[in-house]
C-alpha cells in the first residue's frame, strides 16, 4: 500500500522541463482563442452595422 502511494506521488511531482516543453502547446491555444474572439468581434461589428438601418426605418414608420 505504501508502494502504490510513493508511485501515485511520483506521477504527480513537478518537472520543470515538461513546463518548457508544453508552453508551445499553450502558445498554440491562446493564439486559436485570439482567432476566436477577433472573429466573434468581426461578427458583432458587422450585425451592428447592419441592424440599426433596418430599426430606424421601422422607428420612421411608427411615428
């Protein structure tokens, strides 16, 4: 029992080396989530641009 808890102990320690070797891999995300956000920011902009023509024409029709 005192074996499988030193072995379970061991997987989790700290290597600072497998820090370096992922932070391409975090690189990489954060780079995908700027893609994300500058698109989802294209998307509003754009509906912005377009719906308030469309509003203030029915504005124009109720007064």
């Amino acid at each position: 029992m005192l074996e499988n808890l030193f072995v379970t102990l061991m997987a989790f320690m700290f290597e600072p080396m497998n820090f370096v070797y992922n932070i391409k891999y975090m690189v990489i995300g954060m780079v995908c989530i700027i893609i994300v956000m500058g698109v989802l920011i294209l998307i509003t902009t754009a509906l912005n641009k377009l719906v308030p023509k469309f509003s203030k024409k029915k504005d124009k029709d109720n007064k």
